[in-house]
C-alpha cells in the first residue's frame, strides 16, 4: 500500500504538517507463526479504538477509507 501525498495543497482547511508512520513487511512470510504475530500487531495499531486514542492526544487518525485499505493489506499478508 502507498500513499501520494501532495505537500503543496491550497485546499481549505487542510493542514500542510503530517507524520507518516509506516511498517513495512513481507507479503509472505517463511515462519507461519511470525506471519500471525505480524498480522496481530499490525491490526493492533490499526484498529479504530486505537485511533481514536491518537487523536485524543493530538494526532489524526486514518480516514475510514485507508483503515479498509489497511485492513485489506493487513489480512492479505500469508
């Protein structure tokens, strides 16, 4: 999954200043075991609960539409 990211915005109300956090994995893992504990973790902090705990201390959480594209990556990982 990537994200395209225009910096130089004018649109209203759009904020100009982000952080990008990112974990990069294999789409197939060689230990099945490592592939549940990496779908666990990355579901974790992907989870909407855990979203709106970031955006209590200040942070924007994933829009609805990436939160399925993640999910749809997260699950598709073997």
């Amino acid at each position: 999954m990537t994200l395209k990211l225009d910096y130089a915005t004018k649109e209203a109300g759009a904020y100009p200043i982000l952080l990008v956090t990112y974990e990069i994995v294999c789409s197939k893992a060689k230990d099945p075991a490592k592939v549940k504990l990496t779908k666990a973790f990355l579901k974790s902090f992907a989870a909407a609960g855990e979203q709106t705990k970031l955006q209590d201390i200040g942070y924007a959480p994933l829009p609805a539409e990436v939160q399925t594209k993640v999910a749809t990556a997260i699950d598709a990982l073997s």
